[in-house]
C-alpha cells in the first residue's frame, strides 16, 4: 500500500510546543509541512516534507486576486496507548477533489495524499496532544501560484498539509451557542461554489458573524439564497433537528457543504433506528415546531466542535429557546459516541479510523 516515497527535510531546530492544556484554535503549528507543485504539463510533483516555513509567492499570484483555492479541515488523535489515529481521511481527500473540480484546479491523488499525511503526522508525532479532549487540527490546501492578472484557471499551483495541536472546543465540555437567523446575507445559492470548501465562501460570510456577534449570537443561522425560507447551516456546521422524535437534517441541496461529520451523524443514527430524514426544513417549520413544543433538539456538527448544542434562536424579534437551553440527550450520546471512536475508546464498527502506522511511514521515508 505504501509506495508512496517523500523526500524529506527535517528541521534543524524544533519550536517551543505550546502548554498542551492551554491551546487556542489555530495558532499554533507543527515543525514541518507537507508540499506538492503542480506545473501544466508535468502535473503534479516533488512531493516532499520540509520545516514548516513562510511561503514565497509573486504578488501577482492568481490567489491572492480571484481565490482560487480550496482546503480540507480533518483531526488526529492519540489513544492512551500513544497510537495516532486518524478520523476518515479518506472522505477529506475525495471532498476536496470534488472542490478542485468546482475550482477548476487539477486532481490530487486521494492515496498519496493520505500518505503524506501518515509521513507528515510521523515527523511531527511530538506535537499531537494527549490532554483530554485535545487533538491535532490538520489543514491540507491548495493555492494557485502563477504570476498572472487574467481571470483565468491558473497553470500552476501548490498542494500544502500545515497541522496544529488544538484543544478541546468548549472548554468545559459541550455547551449550547446562541444562533441568530440570518435573513439578509446568504452564504450560498444553487449553482453557486456551496457545496465547495473555498475560501471565497467564508470571505462571505463574515459581515453576516459580525453582525451576530455585535447582538451576543455567537454564529449565524444561514437560509436558502433563493427564497430565503429553507434552513441550510449553521456557521460553518451542518445542522440537524429532533422534531417530535424525528432526527431531521436540509437535504444536500448544491449550496449545502457535505460534511463528513454530517455524514458519520447520519450513520449513527440510522445504526441506532431513530427516525431521520434529509429533506428541506423551513424556517417557519421550525418556528411552529418550537410553538407546538415539539422542536425537541438542534445541533450543528463539523471536524472542529464535533457536535454543538443549539441552546436559542432569534428570528423575527423572537427568541426560542430550546430545551431549556441545555444539551440534549441525543446531542450528548452523539458527542460521546464519536469523540469515543476518535480517540479509539470505543469500537469502530464503521471502519472509520485509519492508523498512522509510523513504523510503515518511517520505513518508506527512506
Ligand atoms: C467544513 C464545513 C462543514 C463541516 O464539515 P466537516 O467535514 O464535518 O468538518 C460544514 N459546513 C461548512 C460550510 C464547512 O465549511
């Protein structure tokens, strides 16, 4: 399986690690980086693992004008027998081809991919936390590089893997947010880039934060571009209900990201033989749902909070509560039961997990 070879440079210095019971979101990064170049004609090649380093790239690369790029979000754990497990990696890298064709930025190999992240977690096994509820957060991307003004599909690219040790999302475990229901910005319409993980879709978004946070919402609840009425996100999570025992979720639409989270959500509950379905879910659904005392749960689900309670909405001047803005119990057995599987508690039935494997990975480092 592993013919996959890297050249690889290791770092002459290693960095100051950050306390692992202390860590922010996103600010601290790993030794090295893992780096591909894709040039027209030759595709793409030099995969290689070098210290982690500032970029060097012409002002006039195409990415910092048009936005041409994409980039994946995926966690690694240690188990208490100090193994690094991976949470379906494989479906980050399928994701991120089917945002690549979006972009029309060339394939990247899904297999060699995943390798390089097995050589690069290896090189930099040091840095994945072993505090509860910690994990390292892994950010692969790609840019286009060429130096050119012209609105156009760049010829030349690069395919970059950076990791940082994370901590737990909400410190004192899991705890219901705040929404605000958006019905001025949209993040996406049909036909739009969605259901794509583009930076140009988050660039979007952030007036419509900013204005949620200035009114103590913490994230945005995001409806359809269109009629303004189907209930899409939350944030950038996927969102689901219970309604009147039923697990519901906006079914994948064109300008719904499909998140892998989502994905494993769905699976669970199937497993568990609640009902569920994936359909469009109104606003007004909810609104009477929540009158009718019958808007029981609602959850967002995404790599980097797992599962995030939905304590209250506000729409209309209205604020509705829900469950009494406590974590529900299916909310609760959902967390539980993924971040088991993630940090290898507890069986995994659905074959999710891939091992680093370090000593496959160091071998074929060679
Ligand atoms: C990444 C993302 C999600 C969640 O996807 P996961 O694969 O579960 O992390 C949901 N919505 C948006 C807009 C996203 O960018």
């Amino acid at each position: 399986m592993n013919d996959y070879q890297f050249e690889i440079n290791l770092s002459s210095t290693k960095k100051q690690k950050p306390a692992f019971d202390q860590l922010v979101f996103g600010r601290n990064f790993t030794d090295h980086m893992f780096v591909m170049d894709y040039t027209e004609g030759r595709g793409w090649h030099d995969p290689r693992i070098i210290p982690y380093q500032p970029l060097q790239l012409d002002p006039s690369a195409m990415v910092f004008h048009y936005g041409q790029s994409v980039f994946e979000g995926l966690k690694a754990y240690l188990t208490e027998d100090q193994e690094v497990l991976m949470f379906r990696p494989y479906k980050n890298m399928e994701r991120l081809n089917r945002s690549n064709n979006r972009l029309c930025i060339p394939a990247i190999d899904e297999e060699l991919a995943v390798q390089a992240l097995r050589q690069l977690i290896s090189v930099d096994h040091d840095w994945v936390p072993n505090e509860e509820g910690t994990s390292l957060y892994i950010r692969p991307f790609i840019i286009s590089t060429e130096p050119y003004l012209g609105v156009a599909a760049s010829h030349q690219y690069q395919f970059i893997i950076i990791m940082s040790p994370v901590g737990a999302y909400y410190k004192e475990g899991i705890n219901p947010v705040k929404i605000a229901v958006q019905s001025e910005y949209v993040r996406a319409v049909k036909g739009g880039t969605g259901n794509a993980k583009t930076g140009g879709n988050y660039a979007s978004s952030l007036k419509a934060q900013e204005v949620a946070e200035k009114s103590g919402y913490s994230q945005v609840l995001w409806l359809d571009g269109k009629e303004n009425k189907y209930v899409e996100e939350v944030g950038s999570m996927n969102i689901f209900f219970k309604i009147n025992g039923e697990i519901v979720t906006p079914e994948l639409n064109g300008s719904i990201l499909e998140g892998v989270t989502r994905n494993s959500v769905i699976e669970l509950i199937k497993h568990w033989e609640i009902p569920l379905s994936e359909r469009k879910v109104s606003i007004d659904e909810i609104y009477e749902a929540h009158k009718n005392g019958q808007l029981e749960e609602a959850f967002g689900t995404g790599t980097a909070a797992v599962i995030s309670p939905i304590g209250e909405f506000f729409w209309n001047d209205e604020k509705l509560v829900i469950n009494n803005g406590e974590t529900g119990e299916i909310s609760r057995k959902l967390y539980d039961t993924l971040t088991g599987i993630q940090k290898g508690k507890l069986e995994d039935k659905f074959g999710w997990i891939v091992k680093v494997d370090e000593e496959k990975a160091v071998t074929s480092a060679i």
